[in-house]
C-alpha cells in the first residue's frame, strides 16, 4: 500500500543548506538559512535562557504530562509583550502552547476550517510553509499580490480582497517583519485593515513571528493590537523561535480572541481536541525557559538587552545595504526601510545559481536573502558579486 505514494521533491532550503557546508570557499555566504547570526556568524543560545534553564534543570522535579494546552504559565506570561494595553480583560481571551509557530499557524488553520472557514486568503509572496499547511488541511486559497513596485504594501490588492471575501472566508496576514519580503504595513495601514476587517465578515489569522526584529517589541505588535481591539474574532499564531533564539526546542503559542467568553471556551476546547490529535502534548523545555524569564524582572531585562542588540545588527546590515545603492541591476535603498531579517531580490533563478556557483553566495532560488546573513564584512564582496551576476 505505501508503495503508492509519490515520490516528493527535497525541500529547497535543506538541499541549500547542504551545498553550503559542502563549499570549502573560506569567503562562502549564507544568506538562505532563516536564523539570526551574529557579525561572526553564529546563532548563540541567549545569556538569558542559558540562566532559565540552569535554574530549570535545578527546580524541575518531574517531567509528567501538562496536557495538550501546554505550559499555561509561559502562554499567560508571553500575554502582555503580545497584546499591550490591547489585551482583553473581559474573558474574551485564551491561548495554548504550541510547537513553534508553525504548529500554531497549523492550528489557527485547523481551527479556521473547522468552524466553516472555506477559503483563506494569503498575501503572495508569503512564507513557503504557509502554502503547504492550507494545502495539508485541504483548505482553498486565494491570493493576493503583497508588496507593491515601490517597495511598500500593496494596499489596494488587500482592500479588493476584503471587500470581495465572502462571509466564510479568512485572511492571513504577517504581524510584522514581513517573511520573505521585508515589507510591512504602517501604523496608519494597519488603522485602516483594522476599520475594514470590523467592516466585514473576514476571520483575520495573524502570524507574529518575529516581534521585536524590526522596530521594538511594542512596536511591532501594533497590527496585531489595532486588529484585536477593533475585530470581535481573531487568531493569533505567536512564535518565540527567533526572538528568544529557541529555534530548535519550537516554541510557540496560539490565541483565540471570541466574541464573549463562552466562545473562547468553545474555540479552546476544540483547538484543544485538534492538539491532541496532531502532537498530543507540546514539548515543554523551551516554553518552560521563556516562562521563567518572563515571571523575573531581571532575566526578562536582559532578555530585551540581548534582543535590542540584534535588531540593531539587522537594522545596521540594512542601513549598509541601502548606502549602497544600486548594484548591477538590483537597487538595495528600499531595503533600508524594510523590516526584520529578510527581504527580496529581483534575481533570476539562473542569477541565484551563478551567485552561489562563482561567488559561494548562497540564498533561495526566489531571491530571498536572510540579511542577518551578511556582516560588515562581507557586506561589499556580496555587492560586488551581485553587481557582477546583474550588470
């Protein structure tokens, strides 16, 4: 029987990621992998995790089952950085921990199609995964084009959207560091999506999954803030992945903001059900850590230290790209006012091959590069090869 299942092409990004370790080019840069390096490099483990989990591995003193909600303490903790004065108060409001913020996409999406949702509609180019997991849940989707020529979103293609969705439909939207393009909506964009998704009948999905990367942890959730206090029913997929570098122990959480109450009760108990029958349980490690730093001022403080330090490498590798200027045919200023760790290139498929084959510059065929990829000192030999490849 199982020898009637297709055979499925590789993941791209994993068959990069092994033509990049199989480079021996000392001068080789990654730009396809999608986590934060430092200017050596490295993904580092967090000063402020390393002391949680010290204490984590000191105090535990069991290891039995939570339950398929997960840690509670970490979900009602990581509450306030999400929501902000935002946060309902009224019972209107409930999470559980998922696995990374993948499974919390997977079960927003779970959930969507399970309440009567039909059809989702989804901002192109938008993370790859995001296609695959309205496909696995048989969910129709419709598209819309996300960022406009000039480097900004496209606003008109979202309002045609919801103007025209219809009373089962729903939207998925990035909450900010917009993955791959770097393109985010402003404040003032995110005041007017807010007034239209109230408008309409349209369950808006938001997935935040990279707060604090772009502009600061409040900053970066306004869409989600605006959205929660102006829409009586939203979910919110959260990853700490990248935020708290916890990329490997998938740690997410997912919240369901209801009408009143008893329909957060009914949503939960349902997202609750569909848990137990993808992952049973989530894992408990890495939530269990933010937990920790969240409930003490002092980790907590260094924690925001550490994440500080980051944006403000990413925002320096941007600020250096858009200095300067055009290379070949590619123009690098708009990159200087996009957000977070990614962005698009206008590169052929053919361009991204001659750049990793006579350049060992590695990054996806679509032309997404991870910008915390580059350093200070890479930075104008990846220019000169980009010049090179499109000039």
């Amino acid at each position: 029987m199982l020898d009637r299942l297709n055979q499925q092409p590789p993941d791209a990004l994993l068959a990069l990621i092994k033509l990049y370790n199989a480079d021996p080019r000392p001068t080789k840069i990654d730009l396809g992998v999608g986590v934060y390096r430092t200017a050596d490099g490295a993904t580092p483990v967090f000063g402020a995790i390393k002391e949680a989990e010290k204490r984590l591995v000191e105090g535990q003193d069991t290891k039995a089952y939570l339950g398929p909600e997960g840690d509670m303490g970490f979900v009602n903790a990581l509450m306030p950085h999400v929501f902000g004065d935002a946060l309902p108060t009224d019972g209107r409001i409930d999470g559980m921990q998922t696995p990374g913020g993948t499974g919390a996409v997977r079960l927003a999406v779970a959930l969507a199609r399970k309440a009567g949702v039909a059809k989702i509609w989804m901002g192109t180019p938008s993370w790859p995964n995001h296609a695959q997991i309205l496909a696995d849940c048989g969910m129709e989707v419709g598209t819309f084009n996300h960022a406009g020529d000039n480097g900004s979103a496209d606003m008109d293609a979202l309002r045609d959207v919801l103007a025209k969705a219809g009373k089962d439909d729903a939207v998925l939207l990035h909450g900010a560091c917009h993955n791959p393009t770097g393109v985010d909506y402003t404040d003032a964009e995110w005041d007017e999506i807010a007034d239209l998704l109230n408008d309409s009948s349209v369950l808006p999905i938001i997935d935040l999954a990279y707060q604090g990367l772009g502009d600061g942890m409040d900053e970066d959730a306004y869409g989600v803030r605006k959205v929660v206090s102006s829409v009586p029913e939203v979910l919110v997929a959260y990853s700490c992945d990248k935020n708290f570098g916890l990329y490997r122990d998938r740690v997410g959480a997912l919240y369901a903001i209801g009408a009143d109450a008893d329909a957060v009760t009914r949503i939960m108990s349902n997202g609750a059900a569909l848990a137990r029958a993808n992952w049973s349980m989530p894992p408990d490690h890495g939530g269990a850590a933010v937990r920790m730093i969240l409930e003490d001022e002092g980790l907590t403080a260094n924690w925001q230290v550490e994440l500080e330090s980051m944006r403000k490498r990413i925002g320096q590798v941007r600020a250096k790209l858009a200095a300067s200027g055009t290379a070949g045919s590619v123009d690098l200023t708009p990159l200087g006012k996009q957000k977070g760790m990614f962005a698009m290139l206008p590169v052929s498929k053919e361009q991204v091959q001659q750049l990793r084959e006579e350049h060992g510059v590695y990054m996806a065929g679509s032309g997404r590069i991870n910008v915390a990829g580059l350093t200070i000192g890479n930075i104008d030999a990846f220019v000169a090869a980009l010049a090179e490849v499109t000039g």
